[in-house]
C-alpha cells in the first residue's frame, strides 16, 4: 500500500495564478484533511471530508476551495494565489466517518507564491 | 481540548531509552492522549494513543500517571532515525475537527 500520496512535491506560482493539489490514499479510508503548516508552526486545518460527499471548512478556509472526488481522492485549489499561502500543504486521511484519530498523513507539497 | 505543555527540546544517546513527558492537567474524563512525530520536512506520523492503562504497541510505549495530569512517551532504545518533533496531543476520542498541534518537543537522538 502506498498509503497517502501527493502531488505536485514542490510547486513555483506567481501571484494570480490557480492550480490544484492532487491527493489520494488506498486506505479505504472515510475522511481526509488538508493542514497547511508554516515554518516553526503547528499544523492548521484547511478542510477536511468526513465522508464522501461531505466537505467543511475547517481553522484557514479562506482562499482555498475543495473538492471530494471520490472516496480516494480529496483535492485542494487555489484560485488566485498569494504570497501568504506560501507553505508546506499536507493531506491526511483516517479510518472513521468525522473522527480524528490516527490520521495518515501523505510527504507533503511545498509551495511557493512569488 | 485540555492543553498540554511539553519541553521545547531533548537529547538522547543511540541505543538508550528516550522518555518524553507531557503534562496535561486540565484534562478531562473522555480526553484520550495521542502522540504524533514529525521528521525533517515529512508530514505527521501517528505513535500511540491511551486513554489511563499504559499502552504499548511496535513503536512505543505510553504510560499515564493514575491521576491522568501527565503521561511519558518512551522509546525503549532510540536510534538516529528517531530524531524528530514529538507532539503530545489531548482529544475526545471520536471527536470532528483538526488536530491541534502545538510546538512539540524535538528531539534529538546523538550518536
């Protein structure tokens, strides 16, 4: 099992620009999250799907939109970027609908907003 | 959630136990403790959770004091490649949300 993968690892946008981070696990997991996690700093929520079909925000929703493809897969877009989303982005997944417990997390994408 | 209060950082040598501590006095009845780690640029890994018996499983061992104000992460013979960030994490089991991770304790594992 790969677990929880990311894509892209690293990502360069200039201000303005959109793109989307792809994520997915082959856990059969319920819910999956997206934290941002800036330098000497905790993880925060972006948003996370307790089930397929369900999205919520979660702690820093603002200038992110999500989407819940299926159960494998939970995507994170950036509509417009800006230099203040600079981070490392993480998606985790875990086993129960809502819960929290034992969260996988995937290696991370490092972006970038110039 | 109940906060917990860790040391910033600690050392260890190759081989020997590492016991991390983490206290958590507003803790409350349906409060489970968990503890994640995180290495270098890599996203959180989940270690071990308990709710008042010591716990103990492949990576660790979690003992929490009867009174349930602190609890000790111990890894029985650390190598290099546990020097990480250790979070200590206070959550009602079964909870929605995030996670709330504070700033952890690093730990440094010498050779």
């Amino acid at each position: 099992n790969a677990g929880v993968t990311q894509t892209p690892k690293f990502q360069v946008l200039k201000t303005g620009q959109s793109m989307t981070l792809q994520c997915a696990q082959d856990m059969n997991h319920n819910s999956m999250y997206w934290y941002r996690q800036d330098p000497g700093m905790g993880l925060r929520l972006i948003y996370y799907s307790a089930s397929e079909g369900t999205t919520d925000k979660g702690e820093v929703p603002n200038g992110y939109n999500v989407s819940r493809l299926n159960k494998r897969e939970f995507s994170l877009r950036l509509e417009s970027a800006a230099p203040s989303q600079t981070s490392v982005y993480f998606c985790a997944s875990s086993s129960q609908a809502g819960w929290v417990n034992e969260q996988f997390f995937g290696p991370g994408t490092r972006l970038t907003v110039l | 959630d109940a906060k917990t209060t860790q040391p910033p950082s600690m050392d260890c040598a190759e081989g020997r136990a590492a016991n991390l501590p983490c206290n958590h006095s507003t803790i409350s009845g349906n409060e489970y403790v968990y503890w994640y780690r995180q290495i270098h640029s890599q996203g959180p890994q989940y270690i071990i959770h308990g709710l008042k018996n010591n716990e103990t499983n492949e990576m660790a061992s979690l003992i929490i004091t009867e009174d349930r104000k602190s609890s000790t992460l111990i890894l029985p013979h650390a190598t290099l490649r546990d020097t990480a960030v250790y979070y200590c994490i206070v959550r009602v089991y079964g909870s929605q949300g995030n996670l709330i991770f504070g700033k952890g304790t690093k730990l440094s594992v010498k050779p």
